[in-house]
C-alpha cells in the first residue's frame, strides 16, 4: 500500500474515548520559541505555489498571509530570498526550512538571511538528500547532497535561531538529533517520499518517549481535519502541519486560508472538550484507541 493511503488509514483507525465530566471550555494558544500563538495547527513548508499552481500566483504570500491571520505559524520551504522577503512582509511567523543543497554557501546565506529577517526558526527537510533511486536529489533543478550529524551540527552552530529538522521518522533520528542540538523534529515522511514510511503518528509515541522533554515535536502529512490534528496533539505532538490540504484555499486568497486553519482549530476545540482537555499542554494519549 502506498505510503499516503497508510498514512490516511492509520488516522482513521484511531478513536477517542469522551471524558466529559469536570471538562471545561479549552483554550488553543499555542507557545513556541517565546512566542505566543492562537492555535496549534500551523501550514506546512510549501514552496512554488506560483509556479506548479498557475491559478495562485502569488499563492507562497496569500499561503503566509493567511497563516498570520489565523495567528497560526508559518512553514516556508524551497525559494529564493526575494520570494522569502515578501513572505516575511506579510508579519507572518515563520520557520524556513532549507533544502540540503550541495552548495553550502548557499545553505549559510539562506540560513543568515532568515535570521537577519527575524524568522521565528530555521530548518533542513533531510528527506529531500536522495532521489528515490538512493542518489543525491535533484530538486527543481538543483542539486542536494548527502548531509551527516556534523553537517547538521554545523548548520546548529551557524544560527542564533532555534534549527529544526524536518523528516525525522524514527527513534533513531531523533536521538542523534537531541544529540547535536536541534531545537525541534518534524516527524514527517514529506507525503511520502519513500514507499512503506511508517505513518507518523504511529511512529510519534516511541519519539516522544524518547526526546519529548528536549524539544518540540511537529508532525505533518496528511493532516485535513481538526479530528486528525487532535489525534496527533493527543500523541503529544507540539503542533502540527497543514500543507496540501490547504491549496485549494490558497487558491481563493488569504482569508479563506484563514478562515479553513480556524474551522480546523474550532472542530480541534470541540473534541478537546468532548475529551476534558483545557488546553494544548494537556492532552492526554490515554483517551486514543486504536480499533
Ligand atoms: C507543493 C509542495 C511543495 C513542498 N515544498 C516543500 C519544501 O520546499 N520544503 C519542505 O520541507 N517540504 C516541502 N513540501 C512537503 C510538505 O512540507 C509536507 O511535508 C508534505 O506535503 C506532507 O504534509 P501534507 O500532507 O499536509 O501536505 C512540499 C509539499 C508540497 C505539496
């Protein structure tokens, strides 16, 4: 089965149990690098929306526009600094994710450019090294190498912002990360790069279990709900990552980016209720059953 289709499966297989008394009305701010945010759901790192979606062509600001309306975080992904510029124009908080270019002058740049800008954090998506035939990745015409722990912990050093890495999707990974520094994993198999991924909530306890009291732990890919986000925060997930779901919104501008992050957190709020709880630091992974 394909790894997308696992992903879907396993979410639905989870359900939750009601804890309704004593329950209250929940709050959803979430607290991040010093920040304060209203919800826990954020976008993901998307990147050429303007260019593969013709029909949004200016869909990477309307995407960071919408994310800062909601009062959501914003992820970038791959693109040029004027791109980014008019991202962060937009006041939008936003973690930069840069690809694993083989050109390590351009990795420092960008990282230096995203502090100087004052990003909320900077990152590598480590999923993006190698192509599908185990080589380095060509993407989008350029070419990514290989990086090591040292590597990483080279790009730790480069920043004053918290690094984070995306694509982390074992125990394993996310030790050597905690390890070196990193200030936050995206648990993640980037929609499903590598057949057979496990899906990341089924992965995410182990994770938690092992690194979850040194950093924050996102989780994306396949999120389109307000139900699959809280089973993900409910497995003790710090926030989550909304990308291709939000396209089609990106498509219509800002505002009904917004308004589908806050639908999505209102449906997050409701079970947090119906499941007693009061806010994003007290979720509970014992009202989640997998039938
Ligand atoms: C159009 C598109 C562009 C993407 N570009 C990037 C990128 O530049 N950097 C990155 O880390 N992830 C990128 N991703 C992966 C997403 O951040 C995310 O990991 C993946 O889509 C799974 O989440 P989703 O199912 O909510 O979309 C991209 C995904 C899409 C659909």
């Amino acid at each position: 089965m394909h790894t997308k289709e696992l992903t879907r499966q396993y979410f639905d297989s989870l359900y939750l149990e009601q804890r309704l008394m004593d329950s209250c009305v929940p709050e959803t701010d979430l607290w991040l690098y010093g920040k304060k945010f209203k919800t826990p759901i954020m976008t993901a790192a998307l990147s050429h929306l303007g260019t593969f979606h013709p029909d949004a062509p200016n869909g990477m600001v309307d995407y960071a526009k919408g994310a800062e309306l909601a009062g959501a975080v914003h992820w970038y992904g791959m693109g040029e600094e004027p791109e980014f510029e008019a991202v962060m124009a937009t006041g939008a908080s936003t973690i930069r994710i840069v690809k694993p270019y083989a050109d390590e002058a351009k990795i420092e740049r960008q990282l230096k450019h995203a502090e100087s800008l004052g990003a909320l954090a900077v990152g590598m998506d480590i999923d993006h090294m190698f192509d599908l035939q185990g080589n380095p990745d060509i993407c989008v015409g350029e070419a990514m190498s290989v990086k090591s722990s040292e590597d990483l912990r080279r790009y730790v050093e480069m920043t004053k912002l918290p690094f984070v890495v995306k694509g982390v999707l074992s125990v394993q990974d996310a030790v050597k990360c905690a390890e070196i520094g990193v200030r936050g994993i995206v648990v993640s198999h980037h929609g499903g790069r590598m057949s057979a991924a496990v899906p990341p909530l089924y992965i995410l306890p182990d994770i938690v279990k092992a690194v979850g009291h040194k950093m924050p732990i996102f989780v994306d890919c396949g999120i389109c709900s307000g139900t699959d986000a809280y089973k993900a925060l409910a497995l003790c997930a710090t926030a989550v990552s909304v990308g291709i779901h939000l396209i089609p919104f990106v498509k219509q501008g800002a505002e009904a980016v917004a308004k589908r992050i806050d639908d999505m957190t209102a449906e997050m709020k409701g079970i947090m209720a119906y499941t007693g709880v009061k806010n994003c630091k007290s979720f509970d992974a014992g009202v989640v059953h997998r039938l």
